[in-house]
C-alpha cells in the first residue's frame, strides 16, 4: 500500500471518530430520557464521553454505562442502551 493510501485510511477513520463525537450529546440526551422513562437513577459523570453511574435497585450493585459508544462496563455480551434498561431491571448480567 503506498503511504497515500494510509493517509486516506487515516482522515476517513478520522472523520468517523468526529462524526460519533458530534453526536454524544444526542445520545446523553437519549440515554437521560430512558432512565427516566423506567424511573432509574442515574449520574452523568463525563459530558464529553457521556459516562454514567447507575445503580441497580434490586442489589446497589454499580454499574458504569457509556452513551457515547453504548458500553456497558463489564458486560462483554450486551451493548446500548436498551440493553442496559433490562439489565437493570429484571437483574440479568451474562
């Protein structure tokens, strides 16, 4: 591949990475209206990565969700939000 090709990989990658950037805060906002929607408490730690502190009712267990990218901190097997809302509430982890 000759470096010219690398560059374009590069400012394309880059430009995804803005693009996903630019919409966090849809995304808080979206992830802000579901918790409230099924009365989940919740802390919005990060505005930039729209890093959030919930914790479960059922056991106080922590759980960390990022609405940037719909992580869930140590679940491997699920993603996003909705996802997230039925960990919460009927307490299933993987």
């Amino acid at each position: 591949m000759a470096r010219e090709d690398f560059e374009g990989i590069r400012q394309h990658a880059k430009e995804q990475h803005d693009k996903r950037v630019a919409d966090t805060p849809r995304r808080i906002a979206y992830a802000i209206e579901q918790f409230e929607k099924h009365n989940i408490e919740y802390t919005l730690k990060n505005e930039q990565t729209g890093h959030f502190h919930v914790r479960r009712k059922r056991d106080d267990k922590l759980f960390q969700f990022y609405a940037s990218t719909g992580k869930i901190m140590g679940c491997n097997t699920f993603r996003g939000i909705h996802q997230f809302i039925k960990i919460l509430l009927a307490g299933a982890e993987e």
